[in-house]
C-alpha cells in the first residue's frame, strides 16, 4: 500500500490532478505521497490537510 496524503488548493492557485486528470477541487482530495505533489506543496500551489483528533470518549 503506498502512502497517501489529503492536499487543498492553495488559496487562488488552480491545481491539476495527474492522477485524475482534471483540478484539485476547492474541498481537497486524498493523493498519492508523490514527489509531484511534494514540489506542489514546496512550491506554495496546496497544503495538506490534517486530521483533527476527537477528544477522548467524544462521540
């Protein structure tokens, strides 16, 4: 299984998405961990979307 990250649109930027063949929607999309996507981000064009942890015993 290959590593897999979840990036958004920078603000403003319009971005393709090699793998889907059309542009990262506004919502973000999860993505291969790729050198492609990696020079995206070094670049300013994404960011990557974290997780946000639920509290302990929340439901």
């Amino acid at each position: 299984m290959s590593n897999r990250i979840t990036v958004l649109p920078a603000a403003g930027r319009v971005v393709p998405d090699p793998e889907a063949g059309d542009l990262l929607p506004p919502e973000g999309r999860e993505v291969p961990d790729s050198a492609w996507w990696r020079r995206r981000l070094v670049d300013g064009d994404i960011s990557l979307k974290t997780a946000t942890a639920k509290p302990k015993g929340a439901k």
